[in-house]
C-alpha cells in the first residue's frame, strides 16, 4: 500500500512542478514521473525528518514532495537543452 501511496504522491508532484516550472518546455509523462520520485525521494524525506522524525505519508510529505519535484524541475529543465542541443548539432 505504501508503494501506491508513493507513486501517487510521485506523479501529483510531478505535475504539479510541471504546472509551476515548465513555462516553453514540453517534458513527457515518464519525464515528469522520474522528476516526481527524485522531489519525491528529496523533499520527502527532508520534510518527514524535519517533523517528527519518521517516514509516514503526511500531508508535509506531499507538500515536500512537491517542493524537492519544483527544485528537480528547475535543475533538469536547462540541462536537457543543453543535451538536446549537443545531440541536434
């Protein structure tokens, strides 16, 4: 069960990034999943141990989880255009 929670919770942030960030960029779905685990794996658990010290799903979790996707988004975003300008030319 706590393996669905967790992929849940990893596609909202995912998107929920996508919505803030994105701007121009265009990423695909499975980008924005991987985005939603790493912010998910980050943020998560920086939040969870911040408050009492264990790993159960809170909503400060979500809201961590968004937060790590937001910053994951933000450092991925100009390093794929850099690669896809490399490949491309």
């Amino acid at each position: 069960m706590i393996i669905l929670a967790f992929i849940v919770i990893a596609l909202v942030a995912g998107f929920v990034a996508n919505y803030l960030v994105a701007g121009k960029r265009k990423y695909e779905n499975w980008e924005l999943f991987v985005i939603g685990i790493v912010g998910s794996f980050v943020g998560g658990l920086i939040f969870s141990m911040i408050g009492d010290g264990d790993l159960e799903i809170r909503p400060t979790g979500l809201i961590g989880s968004c937060i790590g996707a937001i910053v994951a988004l933000v450092i991925y975003g100009p390093v794929r255009d850099q690669l896809r300008k490399r490949n491309i030319g």
